[in-house]
C-alpha cells in the first residue's frame, strides 16, 4: 500500500507515529490515573457508605481553597470506588494558557479533599497535551489541525493505490501463505492499511476538526445552525442566599426522567447561575453530555434548557466527534479498537520502511548486476 507508506515519510510522520500511541493510551487515561496514583481510589468497605451531600463536598472544596472565587465544575465518580473531580478553570497560577484548570480529587463518602493538581503536571495530562498539541498550547493545536488536514491527501492516495484488478480482491486482502521475506512485508503493510482505513481516516477528520473549531464550526452552522447558550443569569437581590448545589440539582433532574447527573458547575459570581448537565440514554458521550438546564441561584428558577434530542444534524454531528474520536459512541468496543488502531501506523511505517529499503537494495544489485 504505497501510498499509506509515503504517509509516515512526510517530515510530519513523526508527529503522527508519536502521536497515534499517546491517543492509544489517552482512551483510557481516567482509569490509567487512578491506577498510577493509588490514593484516588476508594475502599470497596468505603464505597458501601452513603455519600455526603453535594454541598458538603462543594463546601470541603472551597474551605481547602479559599482563595479561588469563581466557578467550580464537580464532574460525578464514574463509579463506586472513585472520587469526584472538581476543575477550577482560570486558576491564577496558570494565565496565558488556553486550558490548564486545577482538579481537586474529593471523596465522596467523607467530604476529604485527597488530591489538588493542576493539569499538565501529572503524567496522563501531560500526555494529553503532548497529544493535543504537542505541548505549545493554542499554536500547537493549530500545527497538528494543519498536519492532519495534509495528511487526507495522501491517506486517500492510499486507498487508491491500494485499489486490486478485477478480479483480485481477495489478493489484496490476504496474506499470501509461506511468502518470501519481501512479499510476507509487503502483505503485512497493504492488510494492516486496508483493515484499519476506515477508522483511521474517521480519526483524522475528527482530530482535525477538533483542533480548529474555529475554522469549521462557521461552516457547519452556515449548512446547519448550531445552539447558542443563552446568557442565563441570576436575578440577584440583597439579602438573598445561593441555594444549595442540591436543590439546584433537584430543581433540574426531574425535567429529564431517567437522565443522569453528570456534572454540576456552580455559580460565576453574584449573577452567574448553576449549570446542570445530565445524561440522557443515547447521547454518544457519557462522560460529556450535551443536556444540560441553567437554574437560578437565588430563586431556583429554570432560566433555560438544552435538550439535544431536539437539536438540528450540526449540532448532532458537532456532538458526535469527541466520543467518535476516542471510541466512547461505541462503549467499551469502540474504546479497544481506537486503542489498537493507535499503533497501527508504527506498524505501517515500519514496514512501509522496510519494503522501501528492500526495493531500493534490488535496484542497487540489478544496476551491479548489469555494470
């Protein structure tokens, strides 16, 4: 498959060959940190306890960080021996870059604040960005949109190049038995190609869009209008006190039977509101659904709603890329198979090196030959 292997010749090849396995790993990252820090994992005895309150766990975070005023997002343990993460988006610590939020690790049975860390300082965040954008922040995700976008053209060339005779499909998807040495790596490259072509250009075009929104969102609301968050602010009044982060949650899960509370982000101030996002059976992500109700911390009024159910193909296709990109639209199979395509193209351009030399060394003995 030729073409698949001049892919990894690019000077950019590197970048993917190094990349692809990162993205292997990052499938798995939240559980691959809770098993390289053993502390956030909590007792199967502990788990049995009934959990503290919402606003026990809010009130244990702010009291341990008393100087960060602003909005918190307490993401729910995605199960019953992990802890609840809470990220704090604009800590001062970390201005002038586009993401690097404290997460605060808090035992939800207890209140105990276990573990602060700012992101990109603990192994599988740093991985993340290494992934993301190559550890240059905003001008590296640029980079590796760019070099993704480049990239198409010669993974298309490859499937073309590919392409068998009539009559010679089952050629060009075999590995021929007790080949030479040269036709055993040549069949190698062109299966592992082939087999693996449709995901890997799913997650090309995802990781594209993905590091340059602001290049393709424009488009895609122009064919298909994308959701505008609402302002959704608070009516503040003197006297009035916040409700409590389980009122708020009370006020919105019933809105959505059945739907699962997935995050909770408190209010920005004295006219920001809590933002409730629950998960609604179908949505490709779990971890990041799109449901979510803005409620009112003074009165515990509904301000506004997002349904994505009801939303229009932009919306839905937008929705679709992350949970696309790391496998989670298809569970725990599409996670594995994300996470072996990852090393695929080490293997495609391990090969594609290999058959490249041996041609080259036949070219040079055939020219020996005829001197």
């Amino acid at each position: 498959m030729a073409g698949l292997s001049s892919l990894f010749r690019l000077e950019s090849g590197s970048i993917i060959c190094s990349g692809r396995p990162t993205g292997s790993v990052l499938v798995f990252y939240v559980e691959l940190d809770e098993i390289l820090n053993p502390n956030l994992h909590i007792t199967a005895a502990q788990a049995q306890q009934q959990p503290q309150s919402y606003e026990a766990v809010f009130q244990a975070i702010r009291q341990a960080h008393p100087e960060r005023k602003a909005s918190w997002r307490l993401e729910m343990p995605h199960h019953k021996q992990a802890m609840l993460m809470a990220r704090y988006y604009m800590p001062i610590e970390k201005a002038g870059l586009s993401f690097a939020p404290l997460i605060v690790w808090v035992n939800p049975y207890n209140a105990e604040v276990v573990s602060s860390r700012f992101w990109g300082e603990f192994a599988m965040t740093w991985l993340f960005d290494l992934h993301y954008a190559l550890l240059l922040d905003e001008a590296g995700k640029t980079l590796m949109g760019i070099v993704g976008f480049l990239l198409l053209i010669p993974l298309l060339s490859g499937i073309y190049l590919w392409w068998p005779a009539s009559g010679k499909l089952r050629q060009g998807l075999s590995i021929k038995r007790r080949a030479s040495k040269p036709r055993l790596i040549f069949d190698l490259h062109k299966t592992h190609g082939v087999y693996s072509y449709v995901i890997m250009l799913l997650l090309l075009v995802s990781g594209v869009i993905l590091e340059l929104p602001t290049v393709f969102k424009p488009a895609i609301n122009y064919l298909s209008p994308l959701y505008q968050a609402k302002a959704n602010q608070s009516q503040y009044q003197a006297g009035y006190f916040r409700i409590s982060l389980d009122q708020a949650v009370a006020i919105a899960t019933p809105l959505y039977p059945g739907a699962v509370l997935r995050w909770i982000e408190t209010p920005n101030g004295p006219n920001g509101s809590y933002r409730i996002m629950l998960y609604q059976q179908g949505e490709p992500s779990f971890r990041f659904p799109k449901t979510t109700v803005w409620i009112d911390q003074y009165n515990g009024a509904v301000l506004s709603t997002r349904n994505p159910r009801l939303e229009h193909i932009g919306d839905t296709f937008i929705n679709w890329l992350h949970p696309l990109h790391n496998g989670e639209i298809a569970g725990i199979t599409g996670r594995l198979l994300v996470f072996i395509s990852g090393f695929i193209p080490a293997v495609l351009y391990v090969t594609g090196i290999i058959r490249w030399l041996q041609k080259r060394k036949a070219r040079t003995s055939k020219v020996r030959g005829i001197c």
